[in-house]
C-alpha cells in the first residue's frame, strides 16, 4: 500500500465517521455536547418533536464529498446555514401571510362542545398558546428581525480535532506496522 492509498482511506474514514457524528448531533439536539438552545416557541415539530427535525429535510440534507486532499460537509438547503450559524432574518410580507395562514389553522383546529363553546382540555390549550404564538408573528411589522439562535450540526470542534486525530493515527500505525523496511545499517 502506497502512501496516496493511505491517504484516500484517511480521508475516506473521516469523511464516514465524520458523517455519522454530525447526524447524530440531531439525535442529541446539540453539537457533540454543547446543547442547542431551546425552542422559545410554543409550536412543536409535528413528527418528532425534535428540534430542527420537524420534516428530517436539514437532516437528509447534510452531505459531504472527497475534494482534493479534503473532506466538504455541506448542504444545499437555504436555511441550514442560519440554523448552524446563528443570525438574524428580516420579516417579510410573504412570511407575514405564511404567519396568518398558520394562526388560522390553529384557531380552526379547536375542539368544541356540541354548543358550540370551546372545550376546556390540554390539546385546547396548546392550541391557544400555538395560535397566540402565530398572531403575534403575524403582527410583526414587515422589515423587522427575528433572532435564530446557533444551532450548529456541522463544522469545527474539539471532538471533530480528536476524531480525525484518531483515524489519521490508525490508519498511519497500520500502514507503518505493515510497510517493509529494508534499512541497512554500514
């Protein structure tokens, strides 16, 4: 085994272990074991619950190739880079409408007694705090900012250095320990 096969077997593990550390860091709502700040919000993810795994399209998203003598982690979704990065957005018309359409929703979505009167139980009163949550949004006036807080799944850490440090050192201890060295001593 040449060294270039090392190489290419290197980047190869680290692009894998790599991989599969940053999908787990949405199991763990945090990055390697700083935990991502807490939704503010009252409106849970629909399947999971989890944060940013409402759909698993950030999750799925996430993908990495081979450059060179490299590994890129990337992904071609337009918000994945705000969630990891943290930042402000701008309050849009577009998003106000969104924003009313989501508090209508949940307004409709109430239970109610057969006289028409709405029904005193939990799944009513998430729906008030959901729908107070969307009005509230709704009510923003366009042009304003919304904080997303850093929610970081992909980059650079300490945990990241140690788990390349690891692979590099076993694959450089297995091509060592299986290279012929045919030194002469005079």
């Amino acid at each position: 085994m040449n060294i270039e096969a090392v190489t290419r077997k290197i980047l190869r593990g680290i692009k894998t272990d790599l991989g599969d550390e940053f999908d787990k860091n949405f199991e763990r709502e945090a990055f390697f074991s700083q935990a991502w700040a807490r939704r503010r919000s009252p409106v849970k993810g629909k399947r999971s619950g989890h944060l940013l795994v409402d759909t698993g399209a950030l999750r799925r998203s996430v993908k990495s190739r081979i450059d060179g003598d490299s590994v890129v982690f990337y992904s071609d979704l337009p918000y994945a880079s705000i969630h990891n990065a943290g930042g402000e957005i701008m309050v849009t018309r577009r998003m106000k409408k969104y924003f009313w359409a989501r508090y209508y929703a949940a307004q409709g979505a109430f239970g109610r007694r057969k006289n028409g009167a709405l029904r005193k139980d939990k799944r009513n009163q998430r729906l008030t705090t959901e729908a107070e949550f969307w009005k509230a949004m709704a009510l923003m006036r366009a042009g304003s900012r919304i904080r997303i807080p850093k929610r970081q799944f992909v980059g650079y850490s300490p945990e990241v250095e140690a788990l390349v440090r690891d692979i590099i050192e076993r694959n450089l201890d297995e091509y060592f320990k299986d290279y012929d060295f045919n030194l002469k001593m005079k």
